[in-house]
C-alpha cells in the first residue's frame, strides 16, 4: 500500500543529512552511472598523468635528464650523483612540506585516513585543491625516492574529483560519498590494472553502505578507468610471474602448513608496521620542531638508507616505490635469507621515517615490499628445513604480499584479489586465503586498528569497525513499532485524555473522525494546565510523522522519514484508500530506531 501521509507543514530539507543544505537533490540511479562513468574517465586519465609525473620527476632527480620513460620493474641505473643522492629525499621533502602547509594540508601522510575521516566526519567532502595538489606531492616524494607508495594519492585525488563532482552537481550526502567513493576505487584500478581490487577496496574499506545504489556506480567507474588506462598503456599486469603451467598435485599440503605460519608471522609483522608508523607520526608531531627541519631529519635517514643499500648491493632498494625490487624477489633473483630480512627491515624503517617526517604517498605498496621481502625469507627457511616438500620461494614471496597488504589494511578481499590481479597466478589462491586470513585475525587480535584507522582513533575520530552490520534495516515495522498507544478524538479536552491514559507510558494518536491528524507525547509537549485548562488534543498535538505499512521494512520507514523531515512513523495495516483509526497498528519514533540498532548490534 502506498503511504498516505497529512497534509504537512513547510517542506523538509532533501535527505542526505547535515551538510547538504536545503537545496540538495537526489539523481536517479541511471544518472549516477552516468556520473560514476565520468568520474572513471577522470581517474583513468589521473592515473596516466600520476604515473608520467612520477617517471618525470624520477628522471630529473637521479639522473638530471628530462625523460618521461621509466620502467619501474626494472632497476634503474646508479645516479648520476653519487653520495649526493642522499640529498635528492631531502630537497625533494621539502618541496613537498611546502606545497602540503601553503595549499593543503590533508595531502599529507598516506591519504586513505584523511579520505575516511572525510566519508564520515565531513559529510563527504573533499576539497577540489586537494587533487592537484597531491598529485605534485606525492610525484615528488616518489619520484625524489620517499619510501612511499602511489596508491594512496591516487585514492585521494581519484577521491577529491569525485567528491567536488558532488559537491557541484549539489548531491545529497549518500550519492556524494558514492561518488567519492568510486573515485578512489577508479584511482586504485587504474593504478595497478586491477578492476576487482578496486571495486573490493572501495566497498570493503570506504562504503559505509554496500548497495546497488552504491555498489554499481563504484563498478562503472572503476570498469571505465581500468579501460582508458589499458588504452593508454596497454593491458601487462603490474608484476611480471612465470606461472609455468598446472601444479602436479591439486594441494600440497607443505605449502598450505608454512602458508598458515606465514599468516601467523605477517600478522605480527603487520601489527608493528601499523604501530611504528603511528609512533613515527607522532614523534614528529609532539616534537615540537620546525616542518622544515622534521623532513630534513627523516629525509635524510631515508637518503642513507638507500645509499647503504647501493653500496652493499649496487641497488637503492628502499627508496622510492620499489617495484624493481619486489619484481626481482618473485622472479628467484634474491635467495639470501639475510639480504630478504634486512631489506624488510629496511623498507620498513624507511617507510615510518617518510611517511612520519611529511611525506606524501601511500602505504600499499610499501606493505607488498615488505611482504615479498619477509615472504620469501620464510619461503626460503621452510625450503631448507623441508627440501623435499617442493615449495616455491617466489609463490612465498607473492602470498606473502597478500598476507602484509590484508593484515595492515584489515580489507581480505581487496588483498587476496589484488595480488591475483597484479600477478595473474591462480595457483596461488588457496594458500594466499589461508595466510590473509590468520594475518588479519592475528594483527586484530594484537590491535583493532588498522593502517588507515589507528591516526583517526588516537585523535578521537574513530571509523566503525563493523560498518556492515545493518541487518535491522530489513526488519518489518511491525516487528519494531511500540503498541502502546491509544487512539482519541483531536476534539477531546487534554483534561479528559490524562483521565484515560497513562502519560509514562501510553502515546496518543489524534484523529478528526475519520483521518490520522497527529500524535502526542505528553513528556515533550507544550501543555500548560495551569495556563491552558481548555486546551485539546489538537491544540497540543504534532503532524510530525508519516504513515507505514506494517510490512514495510525498517530501511523504508528510516528513508521516508528522514526525505519528510519526520520524527515519527504512524504503522498502519492493509487498506483501501486513506488509513482509518482502525487500520492503525503501532507507532516507531526515534526511540524504536535506536532499539533496534542496539539489539542488532549488542542482542
């Protein structure tokens, strides 16, 4: 039955919540593909120009050439300035420190954080400036050889597009979070070739609700950025695997067994990432130093790091990105057990420092450094210990990619698809679900928070951690309407009502014979007896509400209340026509909503 609602007073602000104003409109799913496929076009596009950014600022600082060619799977050659390499983090850090405090200073640190804190606590806004800004920022501290990764930036500025998008076309908050959301999971798509990965990342770490109004414009976009990335720089997955055919046997149980341990190990691993890199931030922060002289300090402890490692190696290893290395790792080109864990060590260390001292980059890639580094070194370990158990180094070294990306992140899906994405190896599957999963449920085990949520909780802006549990959202009002309500008169002198009911506990809905006029609840009403004896019920009552079905569920009530403006819901039952006394079942006000959320949640 289609709601009947009174006549109502002046019109209700559109729906979408604080922020939006009164002149916030909702499109139609069909238009928001639509933006959703411009947005993807956008992020396509961005994520092209990032990556040329970074190959040309790369070019220029090692090298002093202009050059936009640069492989990053592929070590590059010594640069051309020798021990001053260990300057190039330094000046590149500050260049950086500028740009972030004079035009924005959210494009500081690894981005995602500041994307979350904008979904939830900014009604999904992120500024436009933000975009530009950290697109020479984070190309910078890359390309100047931050340990830093690209996808962080390209979530935030894929992110600041699709939110100024918005924030334009003046959506309500839901559709505008939609768009930002599909924004970052173009951005990352594009980025490492990945469409699932960025669909998973989107719904799993950014989405506060997963829907087919949410979820279907994040698969346009993300579809739409991979394609016109694949256009412009071709269809090859983000690392190089030589999958050399189907296994011998379907599952070999070794490598499930040191599969598990290696969860176990990169649950811990990912555990002190995350709590080293708060520390690091903080020890910046409460230093109470100049901006300037923090990033010299920990740029130039990032320069030595990867000096030390070219003159022990003849690579850089830890600065930059550091695909090259990653690549070699899965490709049987490092078997030192030593050199694997030193260089875990070192990229970890690196990272906090950037990222601690005002670094622009993201996390992601840095976590699959680390976990190819300490992932081959287990390989490698449970090689000798079992030689006859046929375990495969590289495939250690990739599934431990997977285990360091889930445990930081808290986001299974994202992690376990993405690496799939990134290598193409599907032998790989089993044993890499098995290690995400034992690694996220050790790291939670040690910390609730993740790499992207543990800033926002120590200062106070803490992200749900369960942000799907909307199950009461399905429930019929009639399971979650109050029934203690009696039905009088609008006519009826208050006088008259007070002797028939029980003020604590019963409510009042008010009728003009034949129509649902209003409702009262007499703790929150303007009653005066002493001033207004003659008052009646009309005179006191509220037409803040609409009217339901008793088979309407609890998502349904919610949303019509909150497009009309109302505090209330009337539940009425199957009927002809305009509700009647008699059609009326059960009242749900606030205090409903609230129950149900608490028995969903704690019941």
């Amino acid at each position: 039955m289609s709601a009947v609602a009174p006549a109502a007073p002046s019109p209700a602000p559109a729906a979408g919540g604080e922020g939006d104003g009164p002149a916030a409109r909702e499109v139609k799913l069909p238009v928001m593909l639509v933006l959703a496929l411009i947005v993807g076009i956008v992020a396509g596009f961005g994520a092209v120009f990032f990556k040329y950014l970074i190959a040309f600022i790369t070019n220029l600082a090692f090298y002093g050439v202009i050059s936009f060619e640069y492989e990053p799977l592929q070590y590059g050659p010594p640069s051309v300035w020798g021990p001053g390499i260990i300057l190039v983090p330094v000046i590149g850090g500050l260049v950086v420190v500028w740009l972030v405090r004079n035009f924005a200073p959210e494009a500081k640190g690894h981005g995602v954080p500041e994307v979350m804190f904008a979904i939830y606590h900014q009604s999904g806004n992120v500024r436009g400036v933000v975009a530009l800004v950290k697109s020479f920022a984070s190309a910078i501290s890359i390309g100047t050889g931050a340990s830093v990764g690209r996808e962080g930036p390209i979530i935030q500025i894929g992110s600041s597009f699709g939110s100024t998008f918005g924030r334009m076309l003046n959506l309500v908050r839901p559709q505008k979070i939609t768009l930002l959301s599909a924004g970052a999971g173009a951005g990352i798509a594009a980025t490492f070739n990945a469409p699932l990965g960025g669909v998973l990342f989107a719904s799993e770490v950014l989405l506060p609700e997963v829907s087919a109004r949410t979820f279907l414009p994040v698969v346009v976009a993300t579809a739409t950025s991979t394609y016109i990335y694949r256009l412009v720089m071709g269809i090859e997955s983000a690392f190089v695997v030589s999958l050399g055919g189907l296994p011998s046997q379907a599952v070999n149980g070794w490598e499930l067994v040191l599969a598990a341990v290696l969860g176990v190990v990169m649950g811990v691993a990912a555990w002190v990432f995350v709590r080293l890199l708060a520390w690091s931030e903080d020890v910046f922060e409460e230093s109470n130093l100049n901006p300037y002289v923090q990033n010299v300090i920990g740029m130039l402890m990032v320069g030595c790091a990867g000096y030390a490692f070219y003159l022990g190696t003849g690579h850089y290893h830890v600065l930059s990105v550091g695909y090259s290395t990653i690549q070699d790792i899965i490709s049987g080109g490092i078997l030192s057990v030593g050199l694997l864990l030193l260089l875990f060590a070192g990229k970890l260390f690196a990272t906090c420092l950037s990222l601690g001292s005002g670094a622009s980059g993201g996390v992601f890639s840095p976590s699959l450094f680390m976990g190819a580094t300490l992932g081959g070194a287990i390989g490698l370990l449970g090689n000798m210990v079992i030689p006859e158990s046929g375990l495969s180094i590289e495939t250690f070294a990739i599934i431990g990619m997977g285990a360091m990306v889930g445990g930081a992140t808290s986001a299974a899906m994202t992690a376990i698809v993405m690496i799939f994405e990134m290598t193409r190896d599907y032998q790989i599957i089993l044993p890499l679900v098995i290690a995400v999963a034992i690694a996220i449920g050790v790291r939670r085990s040690l910390s609730i928070a993740d790499i992207y949520t543990i800033k926002l909780r120590s200062r106070g802006r803490a992200i749900p951690t369960d942000r799907t549990t909307n199950m009461y959202l399905v429930q019929q009002a009639s399971e979650v309407m109050a029934t203690n309500f009696t039905v009088l008169p609008q006519d009826m002198r208050v006088t008259e009502a007070l002797r028939r009911i029980d003020v604590a506990q019963t409510r009042v809905i008010i009728t003009d014979g034949v129509r649902i006029t209003g409702f009262v609840r007499f703790g929150t009403i303007p009653y005066q007896p002493d001033r207004f004896a003659n008052q009646t019920l009309a005179d006191i009552g509220s037409t803040d509400f609409v009217i339901v079905t008793a088979r309407d569920n609890l998502n349904t009530v919610i949303t019509r209340m909150n497009r009309r403006g109302r505090s209330t819901a009337i539940v009425v039952g199957p009927a002809r026509g305009i509700p009647r006394s008699d059609d009326i079942r059960g009242i749900i006000a606030r205090e409903e909503v609230a129950n149900a959320v608490v028995r969903n949640h704690y019941g």
